[in-house]
C-alpha cells in the first residue's frame, strides 16, 4: 500500500473519529485548520511540493479513517485514489478522486454502508469524484481513455490489497500500447487548439493550456503505461528522463502549483484560468515587487513574463519526451515497411523520414558551426523536424555559443543563409529559440523572449510575435494566403532581398522592455549587427531605417486623415523612395496581423493600400497623381461617375445626379469613396425631399446595408437629414440604447446644410443583420431622435470584467487643421460601453459641431478622433477648448475612479 510523509511539516491531525461527538467529527474545522496551516507553511518558505503531498496525505487519513469507521475494510472493497490525487497531489480546491473497487457486484448488505461512507464525505465539506465499480464495470470503463487515464494514477489506500494491480492492468488489458499513446496525442493536439495553439494567452489555463501542468501529466501517462512506474523520477533511473531535464520540469511544475495555490485561496474554487482579475495580486504573492522607476505595470509583467517561460520550458519538454517516446518505444515495434528510411545529407547529418538527425553523438561537440549548418539543411530539403536525440545535444550545444561563436566568419555566413533560406523559415526559428540558439546567438533576443505587455493589445510576448511575423511574411508568398494580400503578396514576391525584411522583423520590437524609445535603440542593434555580419553599409540602414519607422505607416493611416494631401505629402517626404515604401508597406501589413489577428480587417487593409498608392504617386512624381485637395476631390467625382455610367447604374438620370452632387460639397467627395457616393445617390433620389427636422411631412432618410470590411458581421448604417445642433449627440444615445457600438464614422455636412452620416455599426446581439424587426426599430428611433431631440439620455452599462483591471490615463489633445479650418481633436481614453454617446453629450453641452470622426479601439485603449468647430463652422477659441477639454477628463477620470 502507497504511504506517504508530511512528517517535513507540521499538519494538524486529524481527531479520532470514534472519540468526537460532533455530528461531522469535527472534520470541516479540521479542514480549515489544515488549510491554515499549509498558507503559513509556504509564507515560511516551506516548498509548494511539500505542501500539495502533504494536503494529499491529510485526505488519506480521514478516507482511511472513514473507510474503517464505516466497517468498509471488513468488506471485500478497495478504496484508490485517483487521477492528480492518485499522484499525491492536491491543492486547496483540486478535485479529489476516488475510485471504490469490488471484485463483483457489490452486494445489498453492503450498500448501506457504502452510501453513509459517501454521504459523510458530502456532508464534512468533501466534494469526491466518486466511482464505484466492479473488476468487469472497470474494464468497460476502461475503453474511455479519459477513465483509462486516471485508472493509471491508481493509488491504493485501504481494504482488498488484492485488488491493488487491477486498475493498470485493465488500463493494460483495454489499450494497445501504440493505441493509447495515439489518442493521448491527438487529445493533446485538440486541448491545444482550445487554446488557441500557443503558451502565450493572455488569461492562461495553468492546467490545460500549452506549457500547463497537464503537459507534465502527459508525459508520466504515456511513460507510465510502458515502463511501469509510479513517479516520474523513476523515468531518470529508466534512462528515459535525464536528470536535467527531470530537474526543469520539477521546477517548472513547482512554478505553476504556487500560482495555482493563491488562484484557489483567492477565488475559494478550483480556479485554474489566471485571469486578469488575479494576476496583479498573484504577482504581488508571489514577490514580484515595483521598483522606484517602474512603470505602472512592471511587477505584472515581470511575473507574466516568468510564467510565459515557464510554459515554454514545459512545452518545449513535453514535446520533445511524447516525441522521444514514440522514437524509442513505438517506431521499433512498428513493421519494416511503416518504419521511417535513413538517408545520408551529408557526413554529420542523415535524414529519418521527415525528421533530421545528427550521424553520432559528438557532431555538435566536434563542429560547433553544425549548429546552424543543421538549420541551413532543413530548409535547403524541406524538413521541419529534429530527432529527439538531436534536439537534446542540441540544448547542451547551444549553450556554447558565446562571442567568440558569433565573431566566427563561417557562423555568421551560415546566420544569414538561414534568414535567406525561406522554406520553413518560421518553424527553424521557432526551434532556435526553444533550444536556445536562438537567445544565444542573438543576446537581445533573450530580453524579450517571454516579455509581455500588459495590455488586450498585444495578443503574444515579443519573442513569439517577432516570430509570428516571419511567419506571415511567408504567407505573402503562399498561393494559399495570395488572396487575402493581395497587394502585398505582389509586392513582397518582386522584394529580391527578402532577408532584409526577415532581419527588420527580427529586430523591430528587440528593445523592448528597455530605458527609452525601443524603435530608436532597436534600430541602433540592427545596424550594428548587419555590419557585423558583413552586410553593405545601405543594407544595413535600410534595415535599421525600418525598424526604427516600422510604426509609421500604421499611425499615419490609423490616427491621420489620409485624404488631406498634407498628411500623406508628409509621411511621403519621411518615408523619401520607393523601396522604402514597399518595404515599410510589407512590414507593417505583417505587423499588424502578428500583434493581435482581430486588428487586420478590410477597413484597415483599405486604410493601408490608400496611403500606399497615394504616397508611391508622389514618389514616382506622377504626373496624374491628385496633389492636392482639388485633384482629389476631381478624381473622386471622376471614379463615381465612371461608375455612375456602367449598365448597372443606367437606372440613374445623369443630370439629376451631378445636381445633387453639386449641392453635396468638397468635403463629401474628399471623405467618401466612389461605392458608397452611389449608393447613398440613389437612396437620396428615391426619398421624398427632406425639409426641416420638425415638418411631419418629410422624414429623414436612414438606410442600411451588410458591411464586412470591418467585421463580420458589420451594418452599415447612411443618414441624410437637416443638419442640426445635437445630431452627433442624439445618434449616438440611439446607438447606445441599442447596443450599437461604432466602428467608423464619417460625419460630412452638405453645402446645403444637410448631413450626411455614415457610421459602420457591430451588434453586441449579432441580430441586426437578420432581424428586420430590430432595423425597422433603428430606423424609427432615429428619425424620430432626428425630428423631436430632447436631452440626451445615456443608459447605465456596466464595465466588461477584462476592461476593469487596466488603467488607461484619458489624454485630450488639439490639432488645427488650416484647410479644413477645423480642429482635430485626440481622445485616448478606456474603452468603455456609451464612450461616443458621453463624448456626444460634451459635445452637445459645449455647442461643438462634428464634421468627421475616426473610431479606433486597440484593445483597453480608445483612440479615438474628432473634426470639430464652433455651431457656425468656425475654429474653436482656445478658452473654448481648453474648457472641452476639462469636461472630458472630467467625465473619463471619474469612470476609472468608478471602475
């Protein structure tokens, strides 16, 4: 019988059962007493591991003490612990499971006692997963390799000892060893696509996610089926673990049962996500402390970077041991005909059919430069996998590489073959970095590899999304991905020195987490390692240019109104030549999709390509190119009507359209894009003419369409209506009222003094679309908003839980715009439910007019734009926006007091 010692640590015990008179012998304080004592272990430095055995051994005693109160031991009854408690595991609020074992069907005489035995366990505050079942009912059981798996961990406590081998052997009996260890892999592949595939989540599951514990368990379920053994340590005296590797993972494991230990005590639960709700004050448990010139967050990131380590290590173990596994127990049993062929690609290396391997063990040690000659050959013949062997002299190889590796002329050539080497580029820098190449022969790199940002933004750490962008600049190259960049792919495809991007990639975000502007320090390494490398002195700036600019491009096209010809004059003037256009334009389209995939849609796609154009026009100086407002303004009218005359607009009468164009103004034509001046064009000639907002008789115009540029399942909303003073305010109370959040927004004023409103609009319902009831009811509080406004009422949401736990300062900033007349005004604040509609409510009460708005929510963080003037079109003075100003921050400051 498995027994185990607490005997290290002082446990309360537990009090006899037979001499309480309590009605629960006094075990629910027992419990409490038990969770006290382990709390003040570990804040004494008593090691976690320690403490979860001894939790695991407390239970014991009051099962056994149980089993034997109610004369169970005098029947023919086992009594197994389970799954992690069968492992002698568990935390404050870990599942405990139990398995009651018989050899036949349980009998009637001892039904009674087996159901008080249960009963108790429910009534002191123990929640059991409780199985009862025959030899025969477990062997059936046994055919769910979930069942299966947890009858692995069996571990005896008391009663029948002949009893004790049943559980593996029916594990043994029910699952071919090959068979198990298939489907415990593809449960593995699947549990990580519920993750999203990676480590870096940003409210991991330390249980389930990649990198959690379960990667740890699946290594002992696979093992533990063949080698028959109880405890992982004993996979080192097998030859199967080495004593390193054995030693990261204890350590790894200990990491993430500390962690899940403050998540129990701080939610009551078996809590196992780490939500934003618990990562600051886990952190602060955990003795990741703020420094005097840290920043707001950096002892949360400290501790999530840490973590994010920890799950790679474990990964990167789990992948390769399930991996060694199948190399060293399964393959050889397989048929000759299924066993993978050997050929030779060269004396140091061989390939195992799609894996390589080193030709002995003393490659590394004996050729240093293999290292990375190993990578070069993996894409020269296109194969993305190492042999397990290869990879654990590789991890000890690696940590040789020191300066005088890097100084080495051969290394450094065979450094940039590898960047020049596309094929399977992502997937050979993925494993330099998870066994240490890459860290070492990039310093820098080992910075930022696990640093996160605490923010909804950045969806990875650096080191995965520097990673992840190579991989999408391979996408523009794949004939799979060519129509979703279309553009871009063309672009990247006619780039001959594609490394150059590969290397501003690699080094665009390395500076961060530094003292100062990373873009500028990152473009200082770049260069320096580009000549290091022997790279020409353009090459290298070019590079360097790239990393320190790698955001201009999408902070022009995002926060600039693009259809001003200074704005992109400008960034023309800064970006000065083609090739640097092309090359910045591919970078930040990959950027953008390797920080967080919910940030690339077709509206910013759009947003990019037009800045492209417009700005190569100028570049190339020409000579049809629109220059200025005017051209613009020309081009635009010239492209609708183009349009205008093609078969499927013939409908259309032509003079009444240039007409109405007339009375529309430039701003409209400056604004809106040839596709949605048609259509708002016919809506308007086929609505009865619109007199003031008060006359019964005419109505405003409101209609909507399906819009999928910026999400899925976007509505485009166009109002024509009188202009009047609270109109922004009112449509955005109406958008509120109905859940309506505003993705864009162009607010244009006719010369006529009619507005012309189009916002792109996502339903938090997602019925908008399909429900015309629900368009008809947007439809009628808009008009009716539009024709009897009253004061704007705001309705009282609450604040999403993730957004609760960040703090974003409210910024207000002014910039005149003096060929419009207007001013820009910058509103970076928390996203929030009604922020346009209380912005809306400001506006009213300061009597400002909205001419256009650019809705941006990256994340937490609301960065949002307005083109506003005084109610007579006029610049506002600046007592006037500095009061505006004042308002908002007043309003913002008290949310995120409220918050």
């Amino acid at each position: 019988m498995f027994t185990c010692d607490a005997a290290t640590i002082y446990i309360t015990p537990l009090p006899p059962l037979a001499q309480s008179t309590e009605r629960h012998f006094g075990v629910p304080a027992w419990l409490t007493q038990i969770n006290e004592d382990i709390n003040k272990a570990l804040a004494h430095g008593v090691g976690i591991r320690q403490l979860v055995t001894a939790r695991a051994c407390a239970i014991d005693s009051l099962l056994v003490a149980l089993f034997e109160h109610f004369a169970l031991d005098q029947t023919e009854l086992a009594l197994f612990a389970t799954g992690g408690y069968g492992r002698g595991e568990l935390s404050l609020h870990s599942d405990v499971d139990i398995l009651l074992l018989a050899p036949a069907a349980i009998d009637t005489a001892t039904e009674p006692q087996l159901n008080d035995f249960v009963a108790k366990l429910w009534d002191m505050g123990i929640e059991p997963a409780l199985s009862v079942r025959s030899v025969d009912e477990c062997l059936e059981a046994a055919a769910d390799q979930t069942v299966a798996t947890a009858l692995l961990e069996a571990r005896l406590l008391v009663g029948n000892e002949a009893l004790q081998n049943v559980p593996r052997d029916v594990v043994n009996q029910a699952w071919p060893q090959k068979d198990f260890f298939e489907t415990k892999m593809a449960e593995a592949r699947s549990r990580y696509l519920k993750h999203n595939a990676t480590e870096y989540n940003l409210e991991p599951n330390i249980k389930t996610a990649p990198g959690g514990l379960r990667d740890i368990h699946v290594i002992g379920w696979i093992s533990k089926r063949y080698f028959r053994v109880t405890k992982l340590y004993d996979l080192v005296q097998q030859d199967f673990l080495t004593e390193k590797e054995f030693d990261d993972l204890t350590f790894a494991e200990d990491y993430l049962w500390q962690i899940r230990h403050y998540l129990h005590e701080l939610t009551g639960r078996n809590e196992n996500k780490l939500l934003f709700d618990y990562q600051r004050e886990i952190a602060t448990l955990m003795g990741y402390e703020s420094h005097e010139d840290d920043l707001p967050n950096a002892a949360v990131e400290r501790f999530m970077r840490d973590y994010y380590r920890c799950a790679m290590q474990i990964s990167t173990l789990s992948e390769m041991l399930t991996t060694h596994y199948y190399e060293t127990i399964i393959e050889p049993r397989l048929r000759d005909d299924e066993r993978p062929k050997k050929s030779p690609l060269n004396a140091r290396f061989n390939q195992i059919g799609t894996q390589i391997a080193i030709s002995h063990n003393r490659v590394f040690a004996q050729h240093p430069d293999a290292i990375l000659e190993m990578f070069l050959l993996m894409g020269e013949h296109g194969i993305k996998n190492v042999r397990t062997r290869t990879l654990r002299a590789l991890k000890i190889a690696a940590r040789g590489i020191d300066q005088s590796y890097r100084d080495n002329p051969k290394n450094k050539a065979l450094f940039l073959a590898n960047l020049k080497e596309q094929n399977y580029l992502y997937h050979r820098l993925r494993t330099m970095n998870r066994y240490g190449v890459l860290s070492n022969y990039i310093p820098a790199f080992a910075l930022v590899t696990g640093l996160m940002q605490y923010d909804l933004f950045h969806r990875y750490t650096v080191d995965a999304h520097i990673l992840f962008l190579i991989r999408i600049l391979r996408r523009f190259l794949d004939a799979h991905h060519q129509d979703e960049y279309p553009l871009v792919s063309a672009i990247f495809g006619r780039i001959e020195r594609k490394e150059i991007l590969v290397l501003a990639a690699m080094f665009h975000d390395i500076a961060k987490g530094r003292d100062g502007d990373h873009s500028t320090l990152g473009e200082l390494d770049a260069i320096e390692f580009c000549l290091a490398h022997g790279m020409s002195q353009a090459d290298a700036n070019l590079v360097g240019w790239l990393t320190r600019y790698h955001l201009l491009m999408s902070m022009t096209a995002q926060k600039k109104d693009i259809s001003d010809p200074a704005v992109v004059s400008e960034f023309a003037n800064i970006v000065g030549n083609v090739t640097h256009l092309n090359h910045l334009y591919v970078l930040t389209v990959a950027d953008m999709n390797a920080t967080n995939p919910q940030l690339w849609n077709s509206w910013r796609a759009t947003l990019m390509k037009q800045l492209y154009s417009q700005t190569r026009r100028i570049l190339r100086a020409d000579i049809d190119a629109p220059t200025n407002r005017q051209d613009m303004i020309a081009a635009t009218r010239a492209q609708a009507i183009e349009m205008l005359d093609s078969v499927a607009n013939q409908h259309m009468n032509r003079e009444e359209v240039i007409a109405l164009w007339d009375d529309l103004g430039d701003e409209y034509f400056l604004r809106e894009i040839p596709q949605d001046i048609l259509w708002h064009t016919k809506a308007i000639l086929n609505h009865p003419p619109i007199g003031k907002a008060s006359d019964a008789e005419s109505q405003p115009l409101v209609v909507l369409r399906e819009h999928r540029e910026l999400a899925l399942d976007a509505v485009q909303v166009f109002v024509y209506t009188q202009d009047q003073a609270n109109l922004f305010a009112v449509t955005m109370a109406v958008f509120d009222q109905m859940n309506l959040d505003v993705l864009d927004a162009r607010i244009i004023t006719a010369t006529r003094e009619f507005a012309l409103d189009s916002y792109v609009l996502l339903d938090r319902h997602g019925t908008l679309l399909t429900d015309t009831d629900r368009q008809e009811e947007l439809k009628e509080r808009l008009i009716s908003a539009f024709m009897h406004p009253t004061t704007v009422k705001l309705a009282q949401k609450r604040l999403p839980r993730q957004l609760r736990h960040f703090q974003v300062p409210t910024r207000v900033a002014f910039d005149f715009n003096a060929s419009s007349k207007q001013h820009i005004m910058t509103l970076e604040t928390l996203d929030q439910p009604g922020l346009l509609a209380r912005v809306g409510q400001i506006f009213l009460q300061h009597s400002i007019e909205v001419h256009a708005a650019r809705i941006t929510t990256l994340g937490e963080r609301a960065e949002d734009m307005f083109y506003i003037s005084d109610s007579n079109d006029q610049p506002l003075s600046e007592p006037r926006l500095a009061a505006l100003k004042q308002a908002l921050l007043d309003s913002f400051t008290q949310t995120a007091e409220a918050v």
